[in-house]
C-alpha cells in the first residue's frame, strides 16, 4: 500500500513524543483520496482510528491507558441509559466523513440515543441521508494530537465527551458552536464532567468492578433525590 505517491514531498510524519496512553502520528498534506483508500486497505478489523481535516492526517494507536479509559467512559453510559430506561445504539468507532467537506473520523466511541428510534434498524449509516451519532467520545493522554473540535462541528455532531490529562470536557452543540457544560445534553441533571474522572482514578485503586457499582448507586441516588425534589 503506497502512501508516499499521495502525500506531498515536503510532508514528514509528526509523531507524537508522548507514549503514555497512544501513539500518534500525523501526515501533513495528504489528499482525501489517500485517506479514503487507507481506510479500505487497513479494513475495519484493526486497533489504529484514522482522524481527516483538510489534508491533515492523524493515524492513532491506543495503548491500554487509552482503552482502560475509553472502556470505563463506555460502561459508565451504558448504565446511565440502564437507570434512565434510555434505548442507546452503541456505533463504537464508526468512520464519519463528508467528502465534500474533507473531514472524516473515527472516534474512540459513539452512541446514538435521542435519535436511536432512527437508525435502530440500519445495518450501514450514511451520513448523506442519516442523522450523526447523538454523542462522541475522544479519549486523548497526547498533547500533539490532531485537533477534533473542527470535525465534530462540522459533522454537527450534537453532544463530545473529551478526555485529556485527568480530565473531562462536555461540549454541548448550541447555536452551531460548542459550548463547554458541566452536565450532558443527553443525560441532564447529572454532574459527569465532575464525577466519572473521580471515578476513572479510583479505578486505578479499587478495581473497575467496584467503581461500577458505586457509579450505579450514585446515579441512583443523584435520580432519587431529583425525583424528591420535583414532588
């Protein structure tokens, strides 16, 4: 598979420095048909998840820090849609591109869950015709990673999870730009930008299982007293 032919001579692999969680590389100047063609010839059975912005290429290998998180955010909605009696379609990395914008992703995970009803029965998504997943989740220990917020915005992708440096970012698309929350457009009332980073360290500690559990009891509790307060 040649790369070299598709990419401009003075493009050199930017590679991340910091292997704690992935590894990054990113390729300057590359055309979208570049891109298209890696993601047929690596297929769909691989660990690597392709990023595309106006000929900026981001290939991504995660390590288990970045998969440890990445699976822990994941658990941690599917028990919010569990307690909120929520039906959820869980789309995991599914590739998300628009040609004609030349931008394209593939996201540590996604989730439809307003628009589930939607696609619920679709085996392939397009996204010429289909809505986006409702909510993304990025999941980032590097600090030269390829920027994602422009993709996203141009995807209009309704709902981002970031994890960066300790970290949980929710951004909520409001009036075509995104605007930072402290609680999910898709799980309101719930402080989560606060509590699942608590919970991802203590994980560290205590072991998955056992933050699970907890997690479980105090979304319970958050539901409990909000119900209280509503009668």
């Amino acid at each position: 598979m040649a790369i070299a032919s598709d990419v401009a001579p003075q493009s050199t692999p930017e590679a991340s420095p910091d292997v704690v969680g992935e590894q990054r590389v990113i390729l300057h100047n590359v055309r979208w048909e570049c891109f298209e063609m890696l993601l047929t010839e690596l297929g769909e059975s691989r660990g690597t998840r392709l990023a595309y912005n106006d000929g900026m290429l981001e290939i991504m290998s995660p390590l288990l820090p970045h998969e440890h998180t990445k699976r822990l955010l994941e658990k941690f909605v599917d028990v919010l849609c569990e307690e909120l009696k929520l039906n959820i379609r869980s789309a995991g990395s599914l590739t998300s591109k628009r040609k004609q914008l030349e931008k394209g992703i593939e996201p540590d995970s996604a989730f439809y869950i307003q628009n589930e009803p939607l696609v619920r029965h679709n085996e392939n998504i397009d996204f010429e015709v289909d809505p986006p997943p409702d909510l993304m989740i990025e999941v980032d220990f590097s600090s030269s990673s390829l920027p994602k917020e422009p993709i996203y915005l141009a995807l209009q992708i309704p709902e981002v999870w970031r994890f960066h440096q300790g970290r949980l970012t929710i951004k909520g698309l409001v009036d075509g730009e995104y605007v930072e929350k402290t609680e999910s457009l898709a799980f309101p009332g719930l402080p989560l930008a606060q509590k699942l980073p608590e919970l991802i360290e203590q994980s560290l500690v205590v072991g998955e299982s056992q933050v699970m559990r907890s997690f479980r009891e105090w979304v319970r509790s958050h539901l409990s007293d909000k119900l209280q307060h509503d009668d």
